[in-house]
C-alpha cells in the first residue's frame, strides 16, 4: 500500500470509531427515553380517568347547582 492509501485507511478507522461512540451514546439515550415512556403508560391511564371523573363532577354540579338556591 501507498502511504496516501494508508493514511486514508488510519483516518478511515478513527472515523468509523467516532461514529460507533456516537451511535453507543444515541442508542443508550433511545433506550432511557423508551425505558420512561414505558412507565408513563399507566400515568396516562389515571389522567384519561381524572379528566372524565372533573367533566362528569362539572356536568353534575352545572346541572343542579342553579336549583340548590
């Protein structure tokens, strides 16, 4: 090999090293953000059923409030 082509290939491999940390620290990112979002599912589930229990409490008392005077 040439010592053009071989310098080439030494940066070649100090790139390709570069871009497998970044790809190591984006994937251990991905997972802490799918690792929270898994538990945010059952949060979900509590706020949908908190909404419908203050709409329904606000229907009622819009319902029978004027008439408690």
């Amino acid at each position: 090999m040439s010592d053009d082509t071989r310098d080439r290939v030494i940066r070649l491999e100090t790139e390709i090293d570069h871009i497998t940390a970044k790809l190591d620290d984006m994937q251990k990112k991905v997972n802490a953000m799918h690792d929270l979002l898994m538990q945010a599912r059952g949060m979900r589930w509590l706020i949908v059923c908190m909404a419908a229990m203050a709409g329904f409490l606000a229907s009622f008392a819009s319902k029978y409030l004027p008439f408690s005077k």
